[in-house]
C-alpha cells in the first residue's frame, strides 16, 4: 500500500501529467505506447524493443528518427524508476557509480555517432540490435539466462570487466537496443544477485539517456510528439508498477515481445541491407 506521502506524490504527478497534457496536446496512442512500454519496462521487461516494433508496425515514423525519439520520450519515466530502484535496492556505491559512468560515457560517443548515421545504416544497426534484444526476451522466458549470484559489488578484474562492458551497452543504447536484459546477464554472469541489477540498469539509463538527447536535439533526429507522448504516459506507468501492481508473471509477455521484435529486427534488417532497386526509365 502506498503511504500517505507517497500517495501525495503520486496525486502531484498526475496533476503534473494532466497540466502537460492540456499544454501539448499529445497523440493519445502516443502516450498509451508510454504507459504500456513503461509499465513493462519497471517491471524488467524493458521499453526501446517494445516501442520500436510498435513504431515499425504503425509507421509511425521515418526509421532514422526512431532512435533518438526512444532515448528522448523514455527519458523522464527511466528517472522516475531510477529514484525508486537505487533508494529500494542495496547495491555497492562504488560498483554503481562506476558502471552508470561507463554507460553515460559509451552513450555520448554513440549518439554523436548515431546521429550522423545515413537512414540506412540506422536500419540495419537497429535491425541487428533489435534482433539481439528478441534472443535476450526469449531466452529469459525459457528460463535459459544464468540465475547469478548473491554479490551487491564487483571488485577488481570483474569490476574491469562490468565496466567495459556497460561502456558498450551505453553505446548500444543509441541504436534501439535496451540495455535492461543485456545488463542483467551481465551482472548475472559477473556473479551478482540479479536484483542488483535494477538500481544498475536503471541507473544507467536515468544518466546515460539524458546525455544522449542531448545530442539528438542538436540534430533534431527525433520525433517531438511521440517523444512527448512516451513521457506523459510512462510516467504513471512507473509509479503504478512500482508501488502498486510490483510484479506479475512475465513469461508469456516475454514470449510475445520477442516474436514481435523478431519481426521488427527482420523488416529493418532487410531495409538496411537490401539492395536498392534499379530506377526504370520509361
């Protein structure tokens, strides 16, 4: 149950919500897409497949927007979680700190990369990264990931190795790629308790995702009223996961993002790699 303080947090929130909603004006799939992507996301489903098959699906957008607008319209409900999981989880500060900095630093240099990216090359990254997010989803509904140890530290050579490799998932975040599932192998393989994953991951992407759009602004290689859409609804969305629903069994949720995803991994992975088609003059 929620404490009365938590209660008159949740009641400003809304009102928050209802205010930037009279404001903007969103697309209300929009920020259905938000409430529904997030919900799952706080509870470790994750958000950037789930979105992207939804975009791809609709057309909701040119695909090289696509990124961009993942990185900008989460980024408020991913700092909302952030503040939840890092104050409910223990973990080591120093195992935290220096993972989040990894990540913040591998999504600078690759959305700055991502965002000078041809429409093409953006497919058939997204395709891959997409295609790799649908293995995770149906390899953590077949129960097939390593279940990890009861650590909440890394320490030096497996610290090295957590950091390098949250570099990379921070760089692979710019292309469409989560990095919830790819982060709790990670601390799983590194031998940490899974739940200490969550104030990580979340974490990250509550630092890392903000110094990415910044560099999508700057490009404007995004979609302003999707990217608003995914705010207003995510937002609830979290709170409600968070302290109302907690859990739910997630196996058959699993199983249908990863067909889905699949999908979406192959239609962008044929649009970046295909051939383009001779013009025929008349």
């Amino acid at each position: 149950m929620l404490s009365p303080k938590d209660a008159l947090l949740a009641a400003m929130l809304v009102m928050t919500v209802f205010y930037a909603v009279a404001w903007v004006r969103p697309q209300w799939l929009d920020v259905a897409v938000g409430f529904v992507t997030n919900f799952l996301d706080t509870l470790g489903v994750g958000s950037f497949a789930t979105t992207t098959s939804f975009y791809r699906l609709r057309n909701r957008m040119r695909d090289e927007l696509i990124p961009g607008t993942l990185n900008v319209g989460h980024t408020l409900p991913t700092v909302a979680q952030a503040l939840i999981y890092i104050t409910l989880v223990e973990v080591d500060i120093v195992t935290l700190t220096a993972m989040i900095a990894a990540s913040v630093a591998g999504s600078w240099l690759g959305a700055g990369f991502v965002s000078r990216l041809p429409r093409r090359q953006i497919q058939a990254g997204m395709g891959l990264a997409l295609l790799a997010a649908a293995l995770l989803m149906a390899l953590s509904a077949a129960h097939a990931l390593p279940g990890g140890g009861t650590a909440l530290r890394l320490d030096g050579s497996r610290l090295a190795v957590g950091v390098g490799a949250n570099f990379i998932l921070g760089a692979l975040m710019t292309l469409g790629i989560g990095l919830y599932a790819p982060c709790m192998v990670l601390v799983s393989l590194l031998g940490m308790n899974p739940t200490a994953a969550f104030p990580i991951m979340m974490g990250s992407c509550a630092f890392l995702m903000p110094a990415a759009s910044i560099r999508f602004f700057r490009s404007e290689r995004y979609d302003l009223g999707a990217a608003i859409g995914l705010a207003l609804g995510g937002v609830p969305a979290v709170l409600l996961a968070a302290y109302v629903v907690k859990s739910l069994p997630l196996s058959s949720v699993r199983w249908l993002v990863a067909a889905v995803a699949g999908y979406a991994a192959v239609t962008l992975i044929r649009s970046g790699f295909g051939r383009l088609r001779p013009t025929v003059q008349s």
